[in-house]
C-alpha cells in the first residue's frame, strides 16, 4: 500500500535525515555492526553530505528477516510520511531488511521516483537517482540469490548426510560424536551436570536458581555462560 508523503524542507535547504540503526541479537558485538559503530558511521556520512540528522532510531535484538515488529523501523518510516524527515539513512543495506520482497514494497511504498530518499553508508545507495535506485535493486536481487544458493547447498549437504546414514543436527549435552559419526557417546562431566541439574530441580529449587547453582560449581553450557532456564528444563525432564 502506498503510502502519501508530506513534503517540506528544512529552512536552510538541508535534507532531513533520519537514521535507522539495527542489530540482532547475535551480532551486537560483531565489529561494524555495533549500535556505536554504525552511529559513528551515519554522522559522520550525514556530516560528509551536509544532511540535517534530526532523529536516530534504533532497533535492538531484531532480525531483518520480516519488517514487523521494529517499532523503531516503524517510527522511522513514519517520519518519512508526514514530512518529519526526507530521507532514510543506514549503514547497510541489510540493516533495513534481507528480504527482497520486502525491500520492493519499502521502495514502492517510501522510496520511489517521488518518495522520500534512501541513502544507504556502506553500498553508496542514493535513491533520489535512477542509477542509485538501479544499483539497490540489484544488489537485493543478488543478496536474494546468494541466500537461496545457501539454503540450497546447505539442504543437498544434509540430504547426502542422511543417505550415507550420518547423524544430522546437534549433539545434545550430556554426549559427544562418536566415531562413526552416527552414534553418541556419553561425556562423564556433562552426565554429572545432567544429574546434579535433576537433583536440584526435584529438591525445590526453580530452573533459574538451578543455573545459578551449576554456574557456582563451574557446570556452565557448551558456550561458556551459565545455563538458560529451558536448557535446565530439558536436562530436569531428560
């Protein structure tokens, strides 16, 4: 649904800029993804470009894979409409979203001939030109594809697994590999983790106390932090 765009400028002619900043939860700490990182690169472009930032907004633990449930992404666009801001800015491409069909509807919606601007850090998008709204749509189109191609690979891979009659998935705690590749073998400390776990739990302690319990005796996940409740509840219910 196309959204209609009220538009005004900035006393001094500057563009209105709002910036929107995104992590999810498993990239919070990468290097140029951080919510400081890309800030310090969006005021520095906004510097470059001579744009008036007027407003940042931030999505924190939220995944690009769907454009529900960002209400910063949200707030953002809606600056965008009722003449807040006149362009959108970001660091990448992905931090707007992953999907290509998401994408098209953001550009049919904000960000056409006569929307509002996308500018884009990393890729160099500027969508009030023809070539830059060119090169958004393409660099989508081949982000799409390399997923697919993944996802394609990734699902032969685990095919061919199966037909060799290799184990696929995760080898649960408590267990490692074994030899062959199929079967499990058991790892006497995570046993003792699995049973202690059990023991705590039947003797009235929550799955959050249980974990903190574990931690003090050094029994901590395969990653290193302390156990999550649900992982608790499934060595309780093992």
């Amino acid at each position: 649904m196309k959204h209609a765009r009220k538009t005004s400028k900035a006393n001094d002619g500057k563009t209105r800029a709002v910036a929107y900043l995104r992590v999810s939860t498993d990239k919070q700490a990468d290097a140029g993804v951080s919510l400081d990182a890309q800030r310090a690169k969006v005021e520095a472009y906004a510097a470059l470009y001579d744009l008036d930032l007027v407003a940042v907004e931030v999505d924190a633990g939220a995944s690009a894979k769907s454009l529900d449930g960002r209400p910063a992404l949200t707030r953002a666009l809606g600056m965008l409409t009722d003449g807040g801001a006149d362009a959108l800015i970001v660091v990448k491409l992905d931090r707007l979203t992953r999907s290509v069909a998401d994408l098209g509807a953001l550009v049919a919606d904000y960000f056409g001939p006569h929307g509002a601007a996308l500018l884009s850090v990393s890729e160099q998008i500027d969508t009030r030109t023809s070539a830059g709204r060119l090169v958004l749509n393409v660099l989508a189109s081949v982000a799409q594809w390399e997923r697919e191609a993944i996802g394609e690979r990734t699902s032969a891979a685990l095919q061919h697994k199966k037909v060799r009659g290799e184990r696929v998935g995760s080898v649960p705690f408590g267990y490692s590999l074994a030899a062959d590749g199929v079967g499990l073998v058991p790892v006497a400390f995570e046993q003792e983790t699995i049973s202690l776990a059990r023991e705590l739990h039947a003797g009235g302690l929550s799955l959050r106390k249980v974990a903190a319990q574990l931690a003090t005796q050094g029994r901590l996940a395969r990653n290193g932090k302390p156990f999550e409740a649900a992982q608790v509840q499934r060595m309780a219910a093992g």
